[in-house]
C-alpha cells in the first residue's frame, strides 16, 4: 500500500507537486527536491514551475570548519524564527560526498525537536556527484523551499574547502561561525572566509579561547579594506547549545537585512547570483556536449592533425568550439 503510494507519487506531475508544495505539502517538497538532487530529466520542468513563486525567502548561509556548530546553530536559529512565527527552511549542504546521510546524521539529531514541526522543512542535499557540482543544484533546492512558503531558507554546508565559499555566494546574508580550538580566525582566513562574512558567529562562548577567537578576529577584519557606505561584519558570541546569542545573531541579520534593502545590494546579489548560475549551467550544457564529441570521431580528426603539423592546437579548438556551438542541445 505504501508502496504503492510511493509509486503514484513519483508519477504526479510536476505542476501539481509544485501546486501542493505551495500548500505545504513536506512529501511534495521532499520528492521535488529530490527531482533536483537526482539531476531527473524533469528538472527543466520544476525550474519552470517553480521560477514565478521564487524570490520571497530571505536566504541565509551559515558556513565554518567542521565542528564548529553549524547545525546545533542553525537549529538554535530555527528556534527563534519560529517563536517569530516565521516557516522555515533548512538546507544542509554536503558538496564533499556523492550521498546524502552520512555526515548529514548528526544534522538530523541536532534538528529533531523541529521534526514534527509542519512549519519548518528540512533536506539534506547532496551535491558531489553533480556537474558542474553545488552551483546548480543548490539554488534549485532553494527555489523549492522558496516556493513552498518558506520566508527564512538557511543553509549550512558541511565540509570544508572552496565550496563554503560557493554556498557564500548563494546566500542573501552569510554567517561564519568560529569557535576556540578548531576554526579559530587564522583558519577562517586560511578558508577564504573573511571576505564573505557579513556576520561572524563566535560560537562555543563558554569554552577557554573563545576571547582570543574574538579579538584576533576583529584584529584580522579590521585589516581588510572598507568602502565608504559598504556594510561593516558584526562580531557576534554565541553558545548554540543554550540558545546565548542566538537572539543577537538574528538581530545582525535584520540589520544586515535592512542594509541589503536599503543600499540597492539584495537586487544587485541577486541578479550577480542568476548570472552566475546561468553561466554555470551554459558550463555544464557546453562540458555535456563536448563529451559527446570523442564518440563521433571528430576530436581524434583534429588530433591527427595538430599531430601532423596540420592545424595549431587553438584553431583546432576553434573548430571544435564552432561545432559544438552548432550542435543541438543535448539535453
Ligand atoms: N560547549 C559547546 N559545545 C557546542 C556549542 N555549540 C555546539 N557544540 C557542540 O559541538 C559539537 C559539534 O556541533 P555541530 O552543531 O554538529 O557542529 P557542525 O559545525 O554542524 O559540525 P559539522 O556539520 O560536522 O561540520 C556538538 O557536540 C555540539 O553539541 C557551544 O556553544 N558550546
Ligand atoms: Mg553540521
């Protein structure tokens, strides 16, 4: 029985899933985003569906080395939006393995007591296995949660490199969160970090060091340079496992909110966003076609000829461009 309702859900079409996820379906979200995680041939069709309700959610990231208290954080956070009366969402990235589960555990363990919650809607994603990897898969899942009513989307990514970076660039307002003994300010310097946080969240307050995180950090952001106008990162202590802070972290991202509005930033980060994420996805179109290309001859007929002395590597590559540019999609 359940099966095979299971079945007919996987058969609905995309427009009515769309339709229930904007009721609050949390079963029409799920497959949704998993039409997107899974790369479905019908992924151009939710696209579709979903891009007139996208655009209401204020998009969060919250970023850090592993251990931090990203996700004890998040949940912290999901707490105080709630008491505000707000739906979320919360997307837990892990762009460093091909499944989701895993390391994604602990995440679910942090969020049950919002599990039952029909107002907050939680996925795990993950993104490896992707081409072209996290950048368009993510903004898809977002857009989902987005259509879905939900007016906070945040978004934590677990692992480290330059991925936390990319989610950085996602989000409307991004937090990085430190804490004594593992990403303290040097690392968070190391990872790129200082450039893309608008609010640093001095997490594991009530642990030895946590002044010293602080201080070097404010030390190190205040080497950066500052444009006149441009917003200033807050420094904000938390201990996520008690909720100390949290109300101060959501106070800086109203501020920060504001700011966005106010200084014309939010249309420009978005619109930065859509080109990115067009120019990606014309990446992994343009990479697709030309893995079909070794299959037709035509590469191994210009290597032969840069071989023999015929055609430089360049005007070989000029042809191959203007050929693929000819090509229908393939997709
Ligand atoms: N003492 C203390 N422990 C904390 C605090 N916040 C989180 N922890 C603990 O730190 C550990 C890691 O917390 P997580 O929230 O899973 O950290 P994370 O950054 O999501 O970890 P990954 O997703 O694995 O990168 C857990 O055991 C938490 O209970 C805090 O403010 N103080
Ligand atoms: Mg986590």
């Amino acid at each position: 029985m359940r099966v095979e309702r299971a079945r007919a859900g996987q058969r609905r079409d995309v427009p009515s899933l769309v339709e229930s996820a904007r009721s609050g379906d949390p079963r029409a979200v799920a497959r949704l985003i998993s039409l997107v995680e899974d790369a479905s041939p019908r992924l151009r069709e939710v696209a579709a569906a979903l891009i007139p309700y996208a655009g209401q959610a204020e998009v969060i990231g919250i970023t850090g080395a592993p251990g931090v208290g990203k996700s004890t954080c998040t949940s912290a956070l999901v707490t105080a939006y709630r008491r505000a009366g707000r739906r979320v969402g919360v997307l837990a990235v892990d762009p460093t393995s091909p499944f989701s589960g895993g390391a994604l555990l602990g995440d679910r363990v942090r969020m049950q007591e919002h599990a039952t919650d029909p107002d907050v809607f939680i996925r795990s994603m993950a993104t490896r296995g992707h081409l072209g990897g996290l950048a368009w898969a993510t903004p898809q899942a977002l857009r989902v949660l987005d259509a879905a009513g939900c007016e906070v989307i945040l978004v934590e990514t677990v692992g480290v490199g330059q991925s936390e970076v990319e989610v950085a660039g996602l989000a409307d307002t991004t937090l990085v969160l430190l804490a004594p003994g593992m990403g303290d300010a040097v690392q968070v310097a190391k990872a790129g970090l200082l450039e893309v946080g608008d609010v640093y969240v001095v997490n594991k307050a009530d642990r030895d060091g946590a002044d010293r995180v602080g201080r070097d950090l404010r030390h190190m952001l205040a080497l950066g340079e500052h444009r006149e106008g441009s917003w200033i990162p807050r420094i904000v202590r938390t201990v996520a496992t008690t909720g100390d802070g949290i109300d101060a972290v959501v106070d800086a991202v109203t501020q920060h909110r504001a700011y966005l509005r106010e200084s014309g930033e939010l249309a420009r980060r978005r619109t930065r966003r859509a080109h990115d994420e067009i120019a990606e996805l014309t990446l992994v179109d343009l990479r697709k076609r030309l893995d079909l290309l070794p299959h037709d001859r035509r590469l191994d007929a210009l290597a032969e000829r840069v071989v023999a002395g015929e055609l430089d590597p360049y005007q070989a590559a000029d042809e191959l461009v203007a050929e693929v540019l000819g090509a229908p999609s393939p997709s």
